[in-house]
C-alpha cells in the first residue's frame, strides 16, 4: 500500500509516521508513505498555492493547481481502479475503522488531500472526479470528527495509522490477534497484581489471574459490553 500525501506541511507528519509502527511497516516494505508539497507545484515565482475566497471573507483559499499537479505526480502510471483519492473536510463523511478496512483491502494507492485555511476551491472535487472516474466515480470527501482542525495534516496521519493496522504484517503478532480476538474496548491489566497507592488497594480482578481461559474469554466479552 503506498500513501500519497499532498500538503503544504509535510514536515509536521513525517516525524510520526516514521516513529510510529507506519515506519517499521516501511522498513518492512509493506507499506510506503509519499509526500507532495503544494509549494513545489506552484508556478507563482513567490511559491504562491492559495488566495483570496470569491465573495470575499477572512480567510484564505487553496488553489486547484498546484494540487491537481501534485496529484498528477502521485498518480502516474497508476491504475485507477487501485486508487482511492480521499480530501478532508469537517463536512465529509464520519471515518470508521469499517472504512479503514475496506479501503486496505482494495485499494493499492491512497492519496490525502490535507486542506489548510478555508480549505480547497470547492471545484477540485468534480474536477478529479472528471479526472478519474469518467464514468462517475466518487471522490470520498472524509471527517475524522465533529470538530474543526486547523488543517488535514492530523487527519493524514490518522488515516495512515488506522489504514496501516489492516494490512497484514503490519501489527506485531499479540496486538494482531489481540484485536482480532476481542475486538475494541477490553480493559488491559499488568504487573503488579495489587497496586497500593495512598493506603488504598487496588486489585486486578482475579479472573485474570485464575488461569481459567474460558472464563477469562467469557469476562473478557462482558467487560467489553461493559457489563462488568
Ligand atoms: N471552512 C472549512 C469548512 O468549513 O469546511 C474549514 C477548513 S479547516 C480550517 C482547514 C482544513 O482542515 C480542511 O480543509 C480539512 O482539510 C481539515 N479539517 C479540519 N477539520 C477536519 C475534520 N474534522 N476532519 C477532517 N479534516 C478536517
């Protein structure tokens, strides 16, 4: 799986991915993270990638082409069908890790679009949407919550993280099948058994303990629930 990042801050997301188990992906060679800087598909001498929004109003506006250039870049040579372009708006449709699977299972090439300031000329999307799908694709217009960020840089790294985690190899051998044994929310415990702290005591619960598998996989169900 290669990620394609287009952004006007790709040193804000390099550190991480690299220091994160995205980068031993990459040593592994299964997965690769690519970066497009918006600043160097600009044709304005002054590195120019935004302006003024139509209508008026404070903020400012991201151009089309230098991200239509960059997307050019990342998507040559590539098969259509194994790409998936994603653009980042607190409008687009809630993220879920259902999405997560499903897109580290066909596609081969993801491309973020981070937006910045007012974000993207609204245009952009039917234009790759003519780019790409002649025959009327989608774009997937993505949020990763109900909250406004100041660009689609945290967004990126998000969805590399929880894309990376689905593909195989990517997860050490316990987190794998953790997760696929028992799903999200199980409570985790770790030495020391019993923590005193402030005259008070506080205990793993001993079905932990007991060595009994089935009934530490029967607990395990119900905490989960929060039945417990
Ligand atoms: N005025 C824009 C709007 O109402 O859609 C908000 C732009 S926001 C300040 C700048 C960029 O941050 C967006 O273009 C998008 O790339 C990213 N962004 C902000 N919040 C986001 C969220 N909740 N999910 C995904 N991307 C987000």
């Amino acid at each position: 799986m290669t990620f394609h990042i287009i952004t006007l801050f790709p040193e804000t997301i390099e550190p991480y991915l690299k220091s994160s188990i995205v980068g031993k992906a990459e040593q592994k060679g299964l997965v690769k993270v690519k970066y497009y800087n918006l600043l160097d598909f600009s044709s304005n001498k002054h590195k120019k990638v935004d302006d003024r929004p139509y209508g008026g109003g404070p903020g400012m506006v991201l151009q089309i082409e230098p991200i239509i250039k960059a997307l050019n870049s990342a998507l040559k040579n590539k098969s259509k069908l194994k790409v998936k372009v994603i653009l980042f708006s607190p409008a687009g449709k809630q993220f879920t890790s259902k999405m997560a699977q499903s897109l580290a299972s066909r596609y081969k090439h993801i491309v973020l679009i981070a937006g910045r300031y007012e974000g993207v000329d609204a245009r952009l999307k039917k234009i790759i949407e003519d780019r790409l799908f002649a025959k009327g694709g989608k774009i997937d217009e993505l949020s990763i919550g109900p909250y406004v960020l100041t660009g689609g840089e945290l967004p990126a790294m998000l969805l590399v993280d929880t894309i990376s985690r689905q593909i195989k190899g990517v997860l050490g051998k316990e987190e794998s099948l953790e997760e696929r044994r028992l799903g999200v929310g199980v409570p985790a415990y770790t030495r020391p058994e019993v923590f005193a702290y402030r005259g008070k005591k506080y205990r793993v619960p001993r079905v932990l303990t007991s060595g009994n598998h089935a009934e530490i996989q029967k607990w395990r169900e119900k905490s989960k629930k929060g039945k417990s």
